[in-house]
C-alpha cells in the first residue's frame, strides 16, 4: 500500500507543477502586459499559443481522472495498474517538456533545459511622436540573490559606540579655518616668532639635535640604478668612512631598496662595521621600509608589504628593529601609516608636507606634536607620537628656524665656492674663533624660536636635502664647523643651549624621558588628533590633487600587480606546503618560484616611492618602473598558473615544470601584455571536439558566486564544472571594431560557485551548432551605426536608432540614453525606488594667467567641469542574454562598458562599469566622470577611503577652490542622506569629489603639457589608453540613523565584499594551445575545512624568506606569516549576495584547512619583528574590528 500511496502522491505532484506552471506562464505572456510594444500579427500568434495552452488545460483534467481511476484499482490490490500508472507518469513527463519547449519558443525561439533561465529578446516596435521607442521584452526568470548572512551583535554595538573624543579633529579644523594666506614676514606662512630672554637657562637647558640625513629617492628625475650608482652608493660609503672619522657624528637613512644594494657590494669587514656602527646607535635606519611609501595612492596592503621587505631584511641581515618613522616628502599623509608603524612595534613618527595654513594652526596652538589617533579608535590603543615638521621644506634653510635666510648660512655645504648657494643672498661663513661667538647666538636664536612651537625642552633640527652627502667634503664641512658651535655652547652654560648630533630616536627618547614615560606612552599635555592631512597644498591655491590621478595607467597596473602578487603568495604557500611531503619526488621549483615572489615583492615596494604610484617621475624613470612591475606580473601569472597546476594534479610526482623549446605547459596564463604600457590581450582558447580543462582560482578566503568570461574560438561550446554537470553559458560577440564581429573568436560568460581559496577544474568543448540548448547566443541591438558598415555575424544584430532602453537583472533595473547609451536611472527592485543616477564625461581646462598651471603634482582647472564634447552621437551596441547584459559606448575619447550580472552573488547587485580613457591627441585635459544622483547629502558631506583600509568624511568647502575639494580614493567613496547610499568602488587609485550636492565626480586621466614648478622639470604627456573599472552599489538603510555630524562611517559588508571582489578577481587558467599530448588526471583543490567569516578579511598568507645575504635566500621557511582584517562595517544596510559564513570574527585557526596542518602558530607584531604571545591552534579567536592580526604559522 505504502507503494501504491507513493506513486498516487508523485503522480499528483507532477499534475499540480504542470498546472502551475501553465499557468503561470500563461500570466508571463499575457498579451496586456506587451500590447504597447507589439504589433497586431504578434498579438495574432500569442494568442493561438495561449489557445492551445488552455486546450492542454483541459485535456490535463483528463488525466487527473485516468490517475484517480488508476489509483482506485490499485488500492483493490490490481497489480496490472501498476505499468499504467507509470504510463501516465511517462505521459505527464513528455507533456511537461513539450509545454516547456512551446513557451520558450514563445520567448524568442531558443531552447536550453534550465528551469529558471529564458532568453531576453529585443523587439523594435512602432513609433511614436516621430522618433522610433526601442524597448526590452525581458522575459528572464532571473536567480536569486543569497540571503542575508547574520551578523554579530558585537560589531554593530562596537560600530555604533562613539569613538574617544579627541582634543583635536582634523575635520573640524578645516571647518574652523579661513584657508587665507597673509604674509608673515620672514616667515611668510607664518608669523614673527618671539620668546622671553630668560626661558633657557643654565638650569633650565633646551636640548637641542641636530640630525645629518639623506633624502634619496628610489627614482623620480633618475632612475632607480642610475640614482644608486651615481649617489647613493657614494652617500653610504661616505657614511661609512666619516663617521668612523667624526666619532660624535651621527646619521639617519631610510629607504632599505638602496640599502640593500650597496649592503650586498660590501666585504664582511664592511659589513660588520656596519653593525657597530648600529649597535652603537649613531647610524640609525629610520621607518626602515622598502622605500618611503606614497600615502595618498597606495592600498594598505602595498604599504604594508613594502614595510615587511623591508623589516624582515634587516632583521635577516642587520638584526635591527626601527622604532621611529620619518616621511619627509610624501605629498600629504594618512593615519593608516600611523596605524600599520604602532602595530608593528614603534613609538614615534615624523611627518613634513601638510597644508601650510594647517602647519599655522598647529604651530600657534603648540600642537605640532601630538599622539595620533584611529577615528575608529575606542580606546586610544593606536596612539602613535607624531612631529609635524612646521616649515615649507626639509631642506636646511627651513629647518632650523623660521627664517630661512638665516638656516641658509648654516648649510656649509653653500660655503663661498661651492656650486650652490643661498638664494637670500647671505652666504654661510665658516665658523672660526673670531666669529664662533657672533654665529653661536645666531643660531641659538632659530632654535629658540623653534621650540617655542612645541611643548617640551628638546628641539629637532634636521641637517641634509635629497641626496646630500654624496661627496666627503660635505661631510667635513657640516662636522667641523657644527662642531665649533657645540663645543663654544658647551663652554658658554649661560646660553641655556646643549647642541650635538643626534638621531631621530635621540630626539623621542629626549621627549619621553623630560615627561618620565615610557616610549609610546603620551607625554603629559600632548594633544590627541584623529584625521588625515589631506589635501596638501604649500602655498596659495596649490593644492597637490593632480597627483591623486597622474599617470593612472600606472596606477591601474600597480592594483592589477598587488591582487596577482597577494593571489600567488597564497597559493605558493599552500602548494610548497603540500610539495614539501613529496619532498623526494624534487619535483616542484619552490626556490624558483621563491625567487620570483621576492622580486615581485621588491618591484611592487619600490613602485609605492611617493614619486611612484604617485605618477611624478620622468617619462623614461615610469617607464623603468614599468618595466619592472611589469616582469613581476609575469612571474606572478607563472606561480600562480604553475601553482595551480600542481594542486589540481591527481598524482603529484607526476608534476614537472616545462623548460625548453620542446616542453609545453598543461595551462597558459590569461592574458598577455606586449608592453609595459600596453592594454592586456586575452588568451583565446582554442576549443576542440574533445574537452579542454580550464582551472577556476579564488584567492579569497570566502566562497563567491560570479560570473566569469572565457575567451574561445568557436560559437558553439560546452562547458562543465567541476561535477560533469553542463553549466548555461552566454555566448557573445567579440569586436574588433565598433561595427565589425569577429567570425574566429567569441566571449563565453557562465556563472561559477567557487570556496575559498579552491582551485575548480571546469572544461571547455566545441559542438555541432545546435549540440548544447544550454549554450545562448547573445542578441545585439546597434544604435547610430550605418547599416552599410555591420558586417555579416553570427548573431542576431538589429540596427536602429531610437530614445531610451532599459537592461535589468535580478536587482536592477537600469534606464538608458538612447541617443548617447550613458545611464539615466535606477531603479532597486527589492524597494522599487527609482533613482537619478544621470551619468556623463566632463572635462578640465588649465589655469590659462599668472604662470600657474596644472602638471604631474598639482590641479590648478580653468573653472568648473564642463560637458565633454563628441563629434556626432556614439556608436552603441546593446548586448543582452541570460547571463549578463551589456551596453558599450564608442565616444571619441572614451570606450564605456556598464554591464548587469544575472547573477545571486554580490556582482549581480552593483553595476559593472569600465572605462578606456585616451586622450593622447589633446592638449591640457583632465577627464572625469560625473554621476549627478537625487541623494541629499547635507552640507556636502561626502566619504573617501584612506588606503583600502577606513573611510574619512569630507565636507565640500568653497573657500578651498575647486582642487582643494578633490581627495585620493584608493578603493571607494560614497554619499549618503536619510534613505540611501551611493558608493562607487574602484579598481584602483584616482581623485574624488563632490563636486555639487548629489554628485560623485571621480578623475579618470589628465594630460599636461607644462612642467608645474615642483622639480619634475616637464609636464604629463606620456599619456595611454588607459582603463578604468568601477561598480556602482545603491543601498537602502535598513536600520540605525543617518546623522551627517558623525566623524566616522564605514561600508558595508557588501560593499567591503564588492571591493574585495572587483580587486581580486577570479583568476581564470587557460589550457595551452600547444600542448597536443594527452592531460593527465586532474581534480579539483578545494584546501578550506571552514571559510572565514564575511568580515575577516586574509590580507596575504606569505612566505618567510630565510637571510637575504645567506646561502638559503631562496630556500622558503618552513613557516608563513598570516595577516587578518576584521573588516569594519555599517550594520544598517543589507547584506545580500554573500556566500561566506556569518560576520563573526571569529577564526580558528586549527580548523581553515583541509589538506593542510595549522598546528603551531605565533602572534606578532605587523612586520613580524616582535613576538607577542603563542596562540593556541584549537582556542577560537575573537578579532577586534578594524584591527589586522599577524601570526606566523607552521603550515605542514
């Protein structure tokens, strides 16, 4: 009985789904939902298929009836009934696809076996007020999005507790300020300095150090080698050899990718007087990262690696661990910095280029030293001591005193005879008996005055200017005449002075040991100050946002760099780990593939100089820099295809890595560059009757679902994930030019489900031209294209002209332009809110009077933005299918793409928007674009990243000019009133603003052609197609309140995850075309046991390199240093899309792997110089918000 009540019960489930869906479908082709937009005959044969539809209705009763007939027998105990039930079933079965075959053809005439696909299709109808009205059928049954994951109470209660006050806040600051710039007399940003005749005396001494140093720049007007064999290399003989002359002379260096150099030229004698002279403190390494970063363009993940290299190489090699850091020349400052030096172990830092009516402020309230705070900080445990340097320069006639006419002649190097000299016309004289006495006071009185805009009794005096030092003469002039003046203070107690040689650190030390605290520890009345020093401008309206844009190709390949350097290191890590238990077979390169990560490492340090990223340098020093990322690309792309490779073997001893002519590699990377300055070319697979496997790589540590686009040279494909199961794919044309389809390759888009860290094997094949209903052609709408010019295509490309169209997915809904393509409006689904999101491309002029104008460092436009013109209307093509939909727009400066994912992860709720920016054939332009929304951010308040790694708010101001209101956004920026929130995500570092209420303006490119007066001697004319690629996310507040008084805001999780996304792609492994033999066995490597929560964020899992200068440089340790972000985030807006797990912040560590042991396990500082305390594998950890952890585990 129970099996009679089991196939009743199937077969009535089949007879209820069919109803349903019949009538369902019949509601979704109803004509009254498309009679304004189809014409009499298709209405004619809707309604016959809608006829017959309800005949098959009718005739389903019928077997309703056979099936309750068949049942009443059976339940008699007539085991005939039986096979009669089952041809039924059968029946049913062949009913159901035959009806389902009907209404897809109904839906465009394309069929594919997916029960929630259908295939969009273009329809143009008639017209009306004379112009032709293009619309969308969409008959798409999109996926659905993922549920929203829970979050931790934690987090939002920590998130919505206000931060610890601070005495001062850098936003209120500029509020408070005129931003005027009156003449200040001898100090022209300042004022005339006085202090009382008897504040220093005998008993009461100010102590002052004078600090010798070399600014050396690791490329800028020179290249990296040239500046190291013509300078640096000199400076740091001479520093060897004087400084053993002069036993009290001291000396500070920073940038350890020259040190390094010339640390590998020296003898082992050299080297260990190198070590004495550390050791006894009078050479001191200061930040002592790979290079002093740029602090505007650079990601958090770039300045903290660049710091690594540069630690852990002295730490390898000198054995030193720096505590105080020294940013003299970057161009503005971030309190990221301050965060990543504290956590890695320092007390102490020093920064120089901030705003000079900042500098003002500061100085005339003593607050120059200050203990630097997080804005997200709660407690105070990220405050870091920080000096502000309060004159124009570093250099030596704005370093001793206000007046630089007087530092001037204490510069000897500019004695009378040198080939430099004071520009005040008061030479230095050297100092001598008869007027030690005369020169002695007149010193003593800068630093006097000095002090006087600090709070303690000790007073610092940088000695030195870029690249100083370089010849020995230098080095006996500043001694013996310095010297002189120390020795005749000493003699003379009543000048209240005690001068000598000193480090940066002797200068902290000083500080905390006249408070009698601790170092790190606040001295008593420092000030707190939570803000960035951003934007930095030196004099009038000088403002230096130019640079947040220079050279953004550079910028572009610098991100592309950081994801690839960050995705190999990981999964070098696990596959070394892996190897190491084959470590017989020999068979995998790890000291090769050491080697490459550790000059990737170093190419991508050097490239964050703030003459860098920051786009500054010469044309022939970019292209150097160039150069060298570009190798290093390379060499990631080889580790990890190669890595890849290896994991996904079935028989690892069977892996070998192709050498020579006559070897071919299982897999190629995904695209290639001719040059460094050229757009990449996708690898085109050559598809065959016979499967070719393609290897899926996810370098973040949560599941994602997103669609992925391979490149082919058939139509007419099949591809099958890891399972064997066929999967829907989208087929689209590929142009090569706006109005020409290539007939030889095409774009395959497929969704994939990808864990974290898994590397998916999915295959490829070609078939006969109808051989896989799953395979959808893309149809084509072209508008203001000539009929004449569209060559014959595979697919179906309608030509027309028309006003707007609209492309939605499962989210969206988007409104476009017809005559330009460019959006208009969106509209979210789940509130069904229309918002103004009109987009356009606006161009700056420059200043055209008084010789000012915009180059590399500075913004100085000819006015508002205006409108960027075209000759004639673009070409659009409309792309659309069940996968993604696309508009492209040919202008004649810029190639615009906005594409919507039909997709359930966090790419199907943005839109995808890529730019190719060249405007290598105008004269002084600067491109933006421009997004004007209906949001009502109030008083102009807007938000901007500060390294990828926390938000600061922002107010427009006027009385700052148009370029002082333009901010560096490294990864995103949004605006925000009571309802909603528009965040705009970019692939890599440009300026932002809120240019008017309502607008997000972002910088995509400018070209200069004058030289702006900063050093760089020429303008920004090496222009390139340059790309560009954002995501626009629209959110809705769920919860909490909007307040536009707040000082701190933080994304969202789907905005943070979004980001993550768009900067760390899925790494798509192509097969090799000329690998002919057969494929060994391959699986899928799938190395996480649990994933991280979704606010966790695993920064890089590296490598440790043994000693630098040892045997085994390239020989890997056997332990890896793991780096995670709790990731700070709003809790007052959905989280949908995300396939991770809870927003905890919980992580053990024992239970990340699979395949792979975490048992041991250490947590450290940053850098890895300190060891705080073992952590138990198995005990889960709780990580703080905004914080990053660092360990050294022993992966096995």
């Amino acid at each position: 009985m129970k099996k009679y009540m089991a196939v009743w019960g199937a077969l009535f489930f089949c007879v209820v789904c069919l109803s349903l869906y019949l009538m369902l479908e019949t509601l979704n082709t109803s004509p009254g939902r498309y009679s304004a937009d189809v014409d009499a005959h298709a209405l004619e044969q809707f309604e016959k298929k809608i006829n017959v539809i309800q005949e098959d209705i009718i005739n389903n009763q019928a077997i309703i009836d056979d099936i309750k007939a068949a049942i009443k027998a059976s339940s008699k105990g007539d085991k005939q009934d039986i096979p009669k039930l089952q041809a039924l079933l059968d029946k049913q079965n062949e009913k159901l696809q035959s009806n389902r075959d009907r209404v897809v053809s109904m839906q465009g005439g394309m069929k594919f076996n997916h029960p929630v696909e259908s295939v969009p299709r273009v329809n143009a109808v008639q017209r009306q007020g004379g112009n032709e009205v293009v619309k969308f059928d969409q008959y798409d049954k999109y996926v659905g999005l993922r549920k929203t994951v829970p979050v931790s109470d934690d987090v939002c209660r920590w998130i919505n507790t206000p931060s610890k006050e601070p005495d001062i806040n850098m936003e209120k600051v500029v509020d408070s300020l005129p931003f005027d710039n009156p003449d200040g007399g001898a100090w022209k940003q300042g004022w005339t300095v006085t202090y009382p005749a008897n504040q220093w005396h005998a008993t009461n001494k100010l102590k002052v150090f004078v600090v010798p140093h070399s600014h050396t720049d690791p490329g800028w007007v020179k290249t990296f080698d040239s500046y190291f064999t013509q300078q640096t290399r000199h400076i740091l003989n001479n520093m060897l050899d004087k400084l053993e002359q002069y036993p009290t002379m001291k000396f500070i260096y920073a940038e350890i990718s020259f040190f390094h150099l010339w640390w590998n030229e020296l003898d082992d004698g050299k080297k260990s007087r190198v070590r004495k002279l550390v050791h006894d403190g009078r050479f001191e390494i200061v930040t002592g990262g790979w290079v002093m970063n740029d602090e505007a363009n650079a990601h958090y993940f770039a300045m903290l690696d660049q710091l690594l290299e540069g630690h852990q190489w002295l730490e390898g090699t000198l054995g030193v661990k720096p505590t105080a850091g020294w940013a003299i020349d970057p161009f503005g400052y971030t309190p990221t910095m301050a965060y990543l030096l504290r956590r890695s172990g320092f007390n102490s830092m020093l920064i120089q280029r901030v705003h000079y009516a900042l500098k003002k402020h500061l100085a005339k309230n003593r607050q120059l030293e200050f203990m630097w705070r997080q804005s997200w900080d709660h407690e105070g445990s990220t405050d870091m001591l920080c000096h502000v340097m309060p004159f124009y320069s570093y250099d030596i006639p704005h370093t001793c005193g206000p007046e630089p006419a007087v530092c001037c002649q204490f510069d000897f190097r500019r004695l009378p005879g040198s080939s430099y000299s004071c520009p005040w016309k008061k030479e230095p004289q050297a100092i001598t008996d008869q007027n030690v006495e005369e020169r002695t006071k007149m010193i003593i009185d800068q630093w006097k005055k000095k002090a006087t805009l600090y709070r303690s009794n000790s007073v610092f005096v940088p000695l030195g200017d870029d690249f100083r030092y370089d010849k020995p003469d230098e080095w006996d002039h500043q001694f013996v005449n310095y010297d002189k003046i120390f020795k005749y203070l000493k003699e003379h107690q009543e000048l209240g002075v005690e001068a000598q040689f000193g480090t940066l650190s002797d200068y902290f030390k000083s500080i905390y040991e006249q408070f009698k605290v601790k170092p790190g520890q606040a001295p008593t009345e420092f000030p707190t100050l939570s803000g960035d020093f951003y934007t930095y401008a030196d004099k009038d309206d000088h403002y230096w946002s130019g640079y947040f844009t220079s050279r953004p190709f550079q910028k572009n390949l610098d991100r592309v760099m950081e994801s690839h350097l960050r995705a190999a290191e990981i999964i070098f890590s696990m596959a070394n780990t892996i190897a190491k238990r084959q470590a017989s077979a020999g068979n995998f390169p790890a000291t090769l593939m050491m080697d490459k990560l550790i000059q990737a490492r170093r190419n991508l340090g050097l490239f964050q100089h703030h003459d860098g990223i920051t786009g500054t340098a010469k044309d022939f020093v970019v292209v150097d820099y160039g150069n060298r990322l570009l190798k290093s690309l390379k060499d990631t792309k080889e580790v990890i295809k190669e890595c890849a490779t290896y994991l996904s073997m079935d028989t690892k001893t069977a892996y070998s890595l192709a050498s020579g002519e006559n070897e071919t590699p299982i897999f190629d990377v995904d695209e290639e560059r001719a040059a460094h300055d050229a757009l990449p070319v996708k690898t085109v697979i050559t598809v065959q009757d016979k499967p070719r496997p393609i290897l899926l790589y996810n370098s973040l540590p949560h599941q994602r679902d997103q669609v992925v686009k391979i490149y082919v040279t058939s139509l007419h494909v099949l591809v099958k994930d890891d399972k064997g199961n066929t999967v829907l794919t989208q087929a689209e044309p590929f142009w090569t030019k706006p109005d020409v389809v290539s007939e030889f390759f095409f774009k395959v888009s497929f969704r994939v489900t990808i864990p974290g860290l898994a590397v998916l094997k999915y295959t490829v094949q070609s078939v006969p031209e109808h051989g896989n209903s799953l395979n959808i052609p893309s149809t084509v709408l072209m508008f203001n294209a000539d009929n004449k010019q569209i060559k014959q295509s595979p697919f179906s490309i309608e030509v027309t002209t028309g006003t707007d169209f609209t492309l939605e997915n499962p989210y969206l809904k988007a409104t476009f332009s017809g005559s330009n393509g460019l959006l208009k409006s969106v509209v979210t689904k789940e509130d069904g809110t229309t918002h103004n999101t009109k987009l356009e491309f606006v161009m700056y002029g420059t200043k055209d009077h008084s010789g000012d104008k915009s180059g590399a460092y500075l913004f100085l436009p000819d006015g508002k933005a205006r409108p960027l013109k075209d000759s004639g209307s673009p070409i659009v093509h409309v792309i659309k299918g069940p996968i993604v939909s696309e508009v492209h727009v040919y202008f004649q400066l810029v190639t615009h793409v906005v594409r919507l994912y039909n997709s359930s992860g966090v790419d199907g709720i943005s839109l995808d928007m890529q730019n190719v920016v060249d405007i290598t054939s105008q004269h002084n332009m600067e491109v933006a674009t421009k997004i004007t929304t209906d949001v009502e951010n109030k008083e102009r308040v807007f938000f901007t990243d500060l390294n990828g790694f926390h938000m600061q708010k922002h107010k427009y101001h006027e009385k700052l000019h148009i370029q002082g209101n333009f901010y560096p956004m490294p990864t995103m920026a949004f605006i925000e009133d009571e309802t909603h929130r528009f965040s705009i995500l970019s692939s890599n570092s440009l300026g932002f603003s809120n240019t008017e209420k309502g607008v997000l303006e972002v910088m995509l490119d400018r070209r200069l052609n004058q030289d702006d007066s900063r050093g760089l001697g020429q303008g920004v004319v090496d222009s390139k197609q340059t790309p560009s690629r954002f995501k626009l996310l629209i959110e809705r507040r769920v919860a909490g309140e909007y307040n536009p008084d707040i000082s701190v805001a933080y994304p969202s999780l789907l905005a943070h995850q979004t980001s993550l996304q768009l900067i760390h792609p899925v790494y798509i492994i192509p097969p090799h075309s000329k690998h002919a033999s057969d494929m060994p066995k391959l699986n899928s490597f799938i190395p996480m046991k649990t994933q991280l929560p979704c606010d966790v964020h695993l920064v890089n899992l590296r490598a440790m390199q043994n000693a630098d200068d040892g045997k085994e440089r390239l020989v890997p340790k056997h332990t890896s240093a793991m780096f995670l972000h709790r990731l700070g985030f709003d809790c007052g807006f959905m989280n949908k899309g995300l396939a991770c797990d809870a927003a905890s912040g919980q992580v053990t560590l024992s239970s990340i792997f699979n395949e792979i042991e975490l048992n041991l396990a250490q947590q450290v500082s940053l850098t890895l110089m300190y060891h705080e305390e073992d952590v138990d594998t198995m005990t889960t950890l709780n990580l703080e918000p905004m914080e990053i952890g660092s360990y050294i585990v022993t992966l096995q």
